[in-house]
C-alpha cells in the first residue's frame, strides 16, 4: 500500500505542476490537494480493515487469517465503507478536538462556554453515525460504515467505556508521528532544494511536508488496527 501511495503521489505531483497552468490555479490545487488527502485515508482504512480482520478473528476464534484474503475482502467488499469513513470521520474527529480545546478555556468566557456546549452535544450526536472504532466491526462482521459505527457506540455506552475512549490517544501519537517524520523529510531535502531550486524552495518543502506527513500515516495504521481491535 506504501508503493501505491508512493505511485500516485508522484502522478499527483505531476497534476499539480499542470495545474499551474490552469484558469484558476489556486482552486484547482486545493482541490487537488483535498483529493490527495481523501484518498490517502482510503488508502490508510484499506490497510486499518485488512489487519483488525486478522487481529480480530484471532481474538474472536482463535483463527490465523490469511492477510491477503483481508487484504482483497477490504479491496471489494468493505471498500465502499472505507471511502465512506474516510469522508466523514476527519470532519467528526475535528469536531471533536474543537470541542475539546473550547472545554478547556470554556471558564474564562461565557461565549465559549456555549460553544463548548454546542460543539459537545454536535459531537454526541453524529459520533453514533461515525467513528474511527467502526472498521474493526466492518473488517470483522462486513457491516457498513453506519451500522458498525452505531453498533460499536452502543456496545461502547451499555459497557460504560466511553471515559475509556476519550481517554484513547492512539490517534495522536499517530499524528505526532506523521508530523515528526514529515519534518524529517523537509530537513532533509531543504538543502537539496534551496540550492537547485531557490524560488520554489517554500512550496516544495511544503509538499513534501505533506506528502511525508500521509505515508508515515499510512503506516501507522498497522499498530493503530491492532490497538482498535
């Protein structure tokens, strides 16, 4: 998945150097540039689903599952769910840390008090529909985004673990990580950059940002699945 990733990304790169020349280029790049990240994160619950089928069915029943038969199930079957997830957990997830970050100044100002509110009973609300802990039940059982997302809050709610999951930080060691490496990569090719190609020495080191930023996130799925299941 980490070739592929690494494939598209340079055909993405290429799409971008094109879009220069477009009408409206800033557009075209930002929506290039939302493209990339969705699909990166399909690419990323592509790997999530495979390995919490093989976890999970060892936990389950006690069965060493084929990685590859996972790997094709979550291909065909569960990909549908996958680009759904993709779609809509980033923005729950934002919601969230939004959320959290009022929680902690909600006491100065009664304005952001009310937006603390607000944001907390937004998030209660569309988190049944959509979290990150709905693809070990789709890897699992095959069921769709929707359902395994309001099956898993349930079983979550009537076994009292939601201090539990909000006290989960997988996904930001995931992100600290995705951040560190993507900083390495820019310290590394920012001399390479600045002496052959000076003008464009802040763009370049940006994309590069972010495209270290997404495969280190790719990889991280592996150790993110198994903490899931």
């Amino acid at each position: 998945m980490l070739g592929a990733a690494l494939f598209w990304m340079s055909l993405w790169s290429l799409a971008v150097i094109g879009a220069l020349n477009f009408y409206l280029p800033s557009l075209v790049i930002i929506a290039l540039v939302l493209s990339l990240a969705w699909t990166s994160k399909i690419m990323r619950n592509v790997v999530n689903i495979s390995v919490s089928r093989v976890v999970a069915l060892y936990y389950l029943r006690g069965m060493q599952s084929s990685t590859k038969f996972g790997f094709l199930r979550a291909l065909t079957r569960n990909l549908g769910s996958a680009c759904l997830g993709s779609l809509f957990v980033p923005a729950i997830e934002a919601t969230k840390v939004v959320a959290r970050f009022l929680n902690l100044v909600e006491g100065e100002d009664e304005f952001l008090f009310c937006c603390a509110r607000c944001c907390f009973r937004v998030m209660e609300s569309i988190f049944r529909y959509g979290n990150g802990w709905a693809y070990v039940q789709i890897a699992a059982y095959g069921k769709g985004f929707v359902a395994a997302s309001q099956d898993t809050w349930s079983l979550f709610k009537r076994l009292e673990m939601e201090p539990i999951v909000d006290s989960d930080i997988t996904s930001s060691i995931c992100f600290l990580s995705g951040v560190s490496i993507a900083s390495i990569c820019v310290i590394a090719v920012s001399p390479w950059i600045s002496q052959l190609y000076q003008n464009f020495t802040a763009t370049l080191s940006l994309l590069t940002f972010f495209i270290g930023y997404l495969l280190t996130r790719i990889a991280m799925a592996l150790p993110q699945a198994c903490v899931s299941c």
